[in-house]
C-alpha cells in the first residue's frame, strides 16, 4: 500500500507523562497579555473602520494613505505580531518538551508537518492577521489602478472585512480556551461584541442580489443572534448574554460619538472641506448595529434559564431560542430605522416610511419570517461552536456544572 501523505494541519497529540511523575503546565502570565493584545488590535481595526466610513460620507473618497487606514492596518498588525509571537512560544516549548496547557490560545496544532506549533486560537487570529495585509497590497494596487476609493463592496474591501472577521473569531477562541480564569470570561464578553458589529460589514458584498431581502438585515439577525447564543452557552452562566448586549450597547455609543468626530477633525486637519449637501445624519457603522440588544438578550436569558429548570431538550432548544430571538431583531431594526432615519422599510424592503403611511403588512410579515429562518439557523450554529469552544478548553462539564 502506498504511505499516507501526513496531514498538513493535525491537532498536536498531549505530551507523553513520566511515569510517577506527571508533568502539570505552569500558569503561563503571557496568556492575558497575548490575548488582550490580540483584542486591542480588533478593537483597533474596528475603530479605523467606522472612521474610515464615516469619511467616506461626510468628505468623500479617499486615497489609500490615510490616518484612518493606518489606524486599520495597525490593529491587524498588532493582533498579527501577537499571535506569531504565541506560535513561536508554543513552538519553542514543543521541541523542549515542556507541557503547555490549552488555557493559552487552546489545543495545540501542528502546522506544516510539525515545523510549527501553534495554539489554535492564535492560529486563527494570526492568519486573518496574514491575509488582511496581503490583501491589503491587493488594495493597494486597486487604489493605484482606479485612484480614488469610495465604495465599501469591491473585491479588495470584501476580502478585508473577511480576514479581520477571522482574526476576531481567533480572539474569541483564545479566550474561550481560558473561560475558567476570570480574564477569559472577560475577555470573550467584549470580544463577542466586536466581531458582532463587524461581521455584517461583509454583508454589503451582496448588496443588489436580491431586492426583497437586506442582506444587512440578514447578516445584523444572524451574527448578533448566533454569537449571542454561543456566548452564553460557552460560558454557561447567568448574565452572560446581557453582559455581551451592554457591551455592545457601549462600543455603539463610543463609535457614534467617535466616528463624525474624527472624520471632521482630520477633514479640518488636512485642510479637505465636507460635502456640500451634508446632513445631520446619524453615522453608518454604528447606526447600523442593532440598538436594542439588551432587550433580546433579556429574552434569551429568559428561555436558557427555563429550558434549564425545565430539562428542554438541548436538540432543539438553541433553535427555538434562536428563532424568537431572530424575530426580536429583526422586527427591533424596523423600529430602529423609523428612529434613525425616519425610513420605514427594513429587511423586506417594501413598505412605506413608518412615520409617514406606517410599516406595510407585507414588511412585517417578510421580516417576521426573515428572522425566524435566520434566527433558528443562528441557533442551531451558535451552539454548535460553543461545543467547539468548550472542547477547545480544558474545563469539564463537571466544573461548568457548579456555575450554572
């Protein structure tokens, strides 16, 4: 028989004990440091980005030299630095035999035939970080072929917005992997909000596929529903899903203080003048990001809780939360256009303005069935990676079980 060719990614195998003499992983203090460094440079980048929207609206296109790339770029670089560095450690420690605990960054993985390796949380957030500035070069040549930039959608924007959303899911891995020391469960409450107000940035690729469906609607329902669920259910705690909602509520406030703010501030700095036609309009980024989460995340605490006492099945509990927390978003945005803008459509993109002729039974409907699919898929998947995450950690069932 022909030799099997070895894999190029296997999941490193635990160190063979001594006999009589069982090796125990030091507590390793470069954990917190690593990972909080890794959540800085998302926040970072998340930063950048709604500035670099909001200069987009309030001055126009931009060249690829500006404050707010650098901004955007330094964050993916500081997460990227940071997580090599963890792979180097890890590494390092594999080849002197010493014991590491999955505590930093996760399971260990053996990377191109065991040349590396690498935890697999900063596996992940250090190859979005890669990818992000390679495909940073990409937007660079698109810049020095087409000038000015001044669409969210075009190739080189949907494959950044993809690689950052990666290095965010590593941040939230890596800290998953810790949920058993306070800074991990602190750490994966504000990670999940970042990559909650990200992700439907990739969204904006599908814009004009379908005029009966937004698909940023769809991606708002589903990211904030599904990591809202696998957040609680990682953790397994009371609060947990209000926690991530109150963050999430203070990164929106922050960024529609920051964003008009600093996209003046440098227009005035560099000497551009704003549009001629500008509004007092509420800011892209955050205006986008659903503002009554908190209410949800009531709900869904609500039904964990009783599907807990009440021994629901676990086959089918995250969907049927899922389902009603979809619904909850998805008919809360409606709410939310009406009060941002005075529009009235939302998802279903029918409708007149609600502050006019009121929101169409068409509309409601349409969104109604929109975040019940939407959110019961949300469901479903958000605790299927929480089972991922909870295996990617060392706690047992038996620990999480005297929290809940």
């Amino acid at each position: 028989m022909d030799a099997v060719p070895e894999s190029t990614l296997t999941v490193a195998p635990d160190e063979p004990s001594p006999p009589g003499n069982p090796p125990r992983p030091q507590a390793d203090r470069s954990g917190p440091v690593a990972a909080f460094t890794v959540l800085a440079g998302t926040l970072t980048s998340l930063i950048g980005i709604s500035w670099d929207i909001e200069w987009h609206v309030d001055v126009g296109p931009d060249t690829f030299f500006t404050l707010s790339h650098l901004l955007l770029y330094s964050g993916s670089a500081l997460a990227g630095v940071a997580s090599l560095v963890m792979v180097l450690r890890s590494t390092f420690a594999q080849r002197a035999g010493r014991a590491t605990g999955r505590s930093v960054g996760g399971a260990p993985v053996r990377v191109f035939g065991g040349t590396f390796t690498a935890p697999l949380g900063y596996l992940i957030s250090g190859t979005g970080a890669a990818l992000f500035l390679m495909y940073g070069l990409v937007d660079l040549w698109w810049h020095s072929l087409y000038g000015f930039d001044a669409v969210l959608n075009s190739p080189p924007h949907v494959a950044l917005f993809i690689s950052i959303s990666l290095t965010m899911v590593g941040s939230i891995t890596v800290f998953a992997a810790a949920r058993e020391q306070l800074w991990g469960r602190i750490g994966l409450v504000v990670s999940t909000p970042v990559l909650i107000t990200f992700c439907p940035l990739t969204t904006y690729a599908f814009q004009g596929v379908s005029q009966t469906i937004d698909p940023q609607l769809a991606g708002n329902i589903f990211f904030s529903v599904c990591l809202l669920i696998t957040g609680a259910l990682t953790l397994r705690r009371r609060g947990i899903a209000l926690s991530i909602a109150a963050v999430l509520g203070v990164m929106q406030l922050f960024l529609w203080w920051f964003s008009p703010w600093a996209a003046k501030w440098y227009a005035g700095y560099v000497g551009l003048p704003l549009r001629d036609n500008l509004m007092d309009a509420a800011p892209v980024l955050p205006s986008g990001i659903p503002m009554f989460m908190l209410g949800v995340a009531v709900v869904i605490e609500a039904l964990l809780l009783l599907g807990r006492r009440q021994n629901w099945s676990g086959r089918w509990m995250p969907q049927a939360v899922g389902a009603v927390g979809g619904v909850l978003v998805s008919l809360s945005m409606l709410l939310q256009t009406s009060l941002v803008s005075g529009g009235g459509g939302g998802g279903g993109g029918g409708g007149g303005p609600m502050g006019q002729s009121g929101t169409s039974a068409s509309t409601l409907l349409t969104d109604t069935v929109l975040g019940l699919v939407i959110g019961t898929l949300a469901g479903y998947l958000g605790s299927r990676f929480a089972v991922l995450l909870r295996l990617n950690s060392t706690v047992t069932d038996q620990e999480d079980s005297l929290t809940r």
